[in-house]
C-alpha cells in the first residue's frame, strides 16, 4: 500500500465548512463558519496500517474565493494544511476586510490566531498604503520589510517614507528603520531609526510630523530644525533637537521623561472613544504590565473576522485645531490625562519670542521637572471603556469635572536678552541664577453646552524662589470658551487675570500682562486650505499687543502649516503628515 494518496474532483463546487477545531483561547460564541467556491480540488490524505486517514492538504485552484466572517480571500490556488491549520494562497492574492485590502504574490494565514504574511504585499488602512517585500501581521502589530509608507491610500501623493523596516504597534507608534523621506519625489532627509508616538498633555503633537522644521523669526533668523523621540522603556521616553539658526548660535535641547502614573501617549479619558477598526487594532489588545486578560474578551482571531462598527467623525469631538501656540483658546478639547511624570532638560539657547520684555534666549543647564494632572471626579467615565457612541460621549462631557494640575521644577538657567531692535548678541544682558518652585491650580476639564459650546477654565498659583532672596508670586484665574461649527471651524474668547508679586531676576518668568482677553477665529477659506487668527489684548493698557495667522494647506498626503506670531517676529514653516 503506497505511502500517500490524492483525489481530484475536476468539476466546480461551493464548500461550506465549520471553523478548524482548534482549542479556543477563551469561552463564547463559535467562530463563524467559513465557505470556499473553487474550480478544481486536490486532496492529499495519508494512507498507512490503519487505513486512509483524514484528508491533510485541501488544494483549490482556479479562481478561490475564501469567505469568513468579514473577511475574504481570493487567489488562483489555495492550499489549506490541516495539521499546520493554516492556508497558503498564490496567485493574484487579494484579502479584504471591510474597506481594507492587502494584495501580493502569496499569503500565508494562520486560522488560529488570524496573524498572515504576504510577500511583496501592499496593505491599504485608510489612511495608510504599506507595501514591503514581506508584510507581516501578528499580535505585535504590523511588520513590512524592505517598504514603501505613504499617509494616502494611492501612495501618490507629495510624500512617500521608504524604510528597511516599518513596525506599526497600534496606539503606541510607527517605527522606520532606515529611513528616506521624500518630498514631490526629492529625497529631503535620511535618518537611522524614526518613532512617531501619539501625545497628549502638555506636550500632544495632535498630528504627528515628519522630524523636519524651518522657522525664521527675530531671534534666530532663518533656522532648519531637527528632532526625535525614542523610547528607552515600558514608561521612559527620551527627546532631542536642534536648530541651525543664521543668527546668535546653535539651539537645542535633549531631555529625559520618566512617566509614574499614564503616559502621555495615552489619550484623555473623556476622549476615549471605539476607533475605527482596522486589522491593525485588531491584531491584538494593548495591556498593562501584569494585568490579566478577562475571560470574556474575545480572541484575536475573531477580532480579525469581525469589523467591529465605531461612532464616525463628530465635528465637535474630532475638531482639528491648527494653532501651533500655547493659548488654551486654539486648543478647545485639550486636557491631559490622568498622569505625573518626571523630566530632566539640558538645553542651550531656547528662544523665548512670545514675551512683551523683549527676545530672549534661555539656557537650562540642569533642570528636573515634575508634571502632573490628577482628575478629582468622575475620574472613570463609562466603566473605564470606551465610548461606542459620539452622543455617550458627548453626554459625559454636559457634566463638570475638575482635575488636580501641578507643573514643579528646579535648576540653573541663564537668561539672554537681545537687543530688540535687531534682535542680536550685540547689546545682551546675561542673568544667571537658581531657580525653584511652580505652579499649582485645579482646571476645569472641557465642559459641553448645548451641542457646539465647549467651556474651560483654571484657578492656580505660581511660586518661584531665586535661592537669593528674591521670591515671586503670581495667582492666575482664566476662562475660556469656544463655538465650534464643524471639524475646521470655530470662534474662541479667553480672559486671564493675573496678580503678580515679588521679585524675578528673570525676563522669562515675569508676567507681561495682568489683564489679558484673546480672541480667535478659525474656518476654511478654500477646499483644501484652512486659516486661523489669534488676538492678545492688554485690557488695562486698552490696546492689542500681539497678534498670529497660521495657514494650513492639506494636501494629499502632506500638510504644509505657515505661522506668524508678532511677539518676536516668528515665522515658522512645519510639514504635517495628512492622517497619520
């Protein structure tokens, strides 16, 4: 009796089959079955002592269509390994899920987990193209080698990011290895190893950004700008950047962040809402160190066969605010999470332009500062899950919440003030000293009236010592409030008061204004072109006293931003990534 056998079945036919017996991860529900229409099937079954055994490889050819649960496949030959549980297609691979597609010469899919690998593979995630010699996806995330990012679903666009290797680890980064940027085909920047992290708080970067900036300003006059992110562990991140200015010397600044509480890649709370599902997401769920899974929680291989529905665009909670600035007026739904953190800064030559005393440039020779924000109710909204509609969310925002703030540091500084005029070293003043203290308040977080209104506010108290006996001492109470039309559009006011005391040896530290109204207005002026206007009024002085424009341009996958800010002369140049 031979070793091994086949039976070839010549006619076209539908199989409908159950899903493969493996031992499920958790208890629920039965997979989805799964069907497959084929035109020719070859089945290898062993045969030994015993008899014919069960069949081991199923191989469909022509044209396959494999269907389950919301994913299909499609492929010219199809092979299905009972032992290995898994199916290897070749030929014009096309798998879809939902509106995401991955196409290449061959897959490989595991039936277990749902992880694949697809040589010389392109995946399309809305907004994302991804194309590599092998692609990957496990629990991990996503993994293509030898590949091709572009932020548009066409990769035609104006930028393009080729890498030896692309890692996307769902809502912590995307990591390129080997990096080449190009810009309308142009190679523009080279770099070994580039992270882009999702942050909120005090430092969120609400569109991640190619490493590469021009500015030019009073100060530094025309300056190219560099910068990274690098995580060194689970809670550790570490920043560095320069700038190459023409006037008054090299800028940079390199620090160190270690996060007790959250981390700032973890989004507010109350902003915590199902994104949209994409194969990415669903490869596996984030967790906490030593936080033990929920018997309930469905496997990663159902989350891949299963699109799960999200809320859509909210105009109010998905606003897109393009101010590049500090002003709470241009950032409406900005809070931090729940959170404290520790960093440490050496830095040379940070300018200072946003001060009515003049330009400034600032040293910290050694600086630790502690950040924090501590929600004092309703500190768990929804049970700790998301929001799986924009009204529940919505709803929680109708009802106040407060949040504890403290921003605390300690260091050396030394103090340039140029020379207003011409903003030069020619006519400085160097102050050096020690410095302690910060600032404490409680904020009220984003509070929603009506449908469109969103209202903020803080109360805090700032208290630095000079270790010379020089103290000062500034109480501050703010409001503001915004109208917001739809994601582009809004109208925003802010009244600050302030009440300083005391003494500061430096410029940076004092307040400039103790009564202070802004004013901003933002909305499209084109289809693809957004503008926003900010005004500072000095109400004691009864005149405006600085004033910025900011253009954004989105294109089709890159987003040129121009500002202007009176305060110092700045004029800066950014290139945000559309949707990445």
């Amino acid at each position: 009796m031979s070793a091994g056998g086949a039976i070839l079945f010549a006619a076209p036919g539908v199989a409908q089959t159950d899903a493969p017996q493996v031992v499920p991860p958790v208890t629920g529900d039965p997979l989805p079955p799964f069907k497959i229409y084929w035109q020719q099937i070859e089945s290898t079954v062993p045969v030994g002592e015993n008899g014919i055994g069960a069949p081991r490889l199923l191989t469909f050819s022509g044209d396959v269509l494999l269907e389950w649960g919301d994913v299909t496949l499609r492929a010219k030959r199809l092979v299905y390994d009972a032992e290995k549980a898994r199916f290897t297609g070749t030929g014009d691979i096309l798998l879809t899920r939902g509106i995401e597609t991955v196409t290449g010469d061959s897959i490989t899919f595991d039936t277990v987990t749902g992880a694949f690998a697809v040589e010389n593979g392109v995946v399309v995630s809305p907004p994302y193209t991804i194309a590599g010699k092998r692609v990957k996806r496990d629990a991990a995330g996503l993994r293509a080698e030898g590949a091709t990012l572009a932020p548009d679903v066409n990769a035609k666009g104006e930028l393009r990011l080729l890498a030896r290797e692309v890692n996307y680890v769902e809502g912590a980064y995307t990591e390129l290895k080997d990096v080449r940027v190009y810009v309308y085909g142009q190679r523009v920047l080279t770099l070994p190893r580039y992270r882009i992290l999702r942050r909120y708080g005090p430092r969120k970067s609400d569109i991640p950004a190619i490493p590469l900036r021009f500015k030019f300003t009073r100060i530094s006059g025309l300056a190219l700008g560099l910068g990274n992110t690098w995580t060194l562990t689970r809670n550790a991140t570490a920043d560095a950047a320069v700038f190459l200015p023409t006037k008054n010397g090299l800028q940079y600044a390199v620090s160190a962040t270690f996060n007790f509480i959250g981390s700032e890649t973890d989004a507010p709370p109350f902003l915590n809402r199902v994104k949209r599902d994409s194969m990415f997401n669903a490869a596996g769920v984030k967790r906490k160190k030593g936080e033990i899974p929920d018997p309930a929680e469905p496997s990663a291989l159902r989350r891949f066969l299963t699109v799960a529905p999200s809320p859509g665009i909210d105009p109010l909670l998905d606003f897109a605010p393009i101010l590049g600035t500090p002003e709470s007026v241009g950032n409406p739904l900005e809070q931090s999470p729940r959170f404290a953190s520790l960093t440490g800064t050496y830095s040379g030559k940070e300018e200072v332009g946003l001060k009515r005393q003049g330009n400034l440039l600032l040293d910290r020779r050694g600086e630790a500062r502690f950040l924090a924000t501590l929600p004092l109710n309703r500190t768990n909204p929804n049970n700790g899950k998301p929001f799986t509609t924009n009204e529940s969310l919505r709803e929680y925002l109708r009802s106040p919440r407060l949040a504890l703030i403290s921003d605390l540091s300690t260091g050396n500084y030394t103090e340039l003030r140029l020379s207003n005029a011409t903003g030069t070293q020619s006519d400085v003043s160097r102050t050096s000293a020690g410095r302690t203290g910060g600032e404490v308040g409680v904020a009220v977080l984003p509070l929603l009236l009506g449908k469109n209104v969103l209202v903020r506010g803080q109360t805090s108290y700032r208290l630095f010592d000079y270790g010379n006996g020089l103290t000062y001492r500034v109480p501050e109470l703010g409001v503001a409030a915004s109208y917001i039309f739809d994601r582009n559009t809004q109208i925003g006011g802010a009244l600050y008061r302030r009440e300083p005391t005391g003494q500061t040896p430096f410029f940076f530290d004092q307040i400039d204004t103790r009564s202070e109204a802004q004013g901003l207005v933002q909305g499209r002026v084109a289809s693809r072109v957004t503008a926003a206007f900010l005004v500072r009024y000095d109400i004691e002085q009864s005149r405006l006293f600085d004033y910025g424009v900011t253009i954004d341009y989105r294109g089709t996958s890159l987003a040129p931003r121009i500002g202007y800010r009176k305060l110092g002369g700045q004029f800066s140049v950014g290139f945000n990534l559309v949707g990445l």
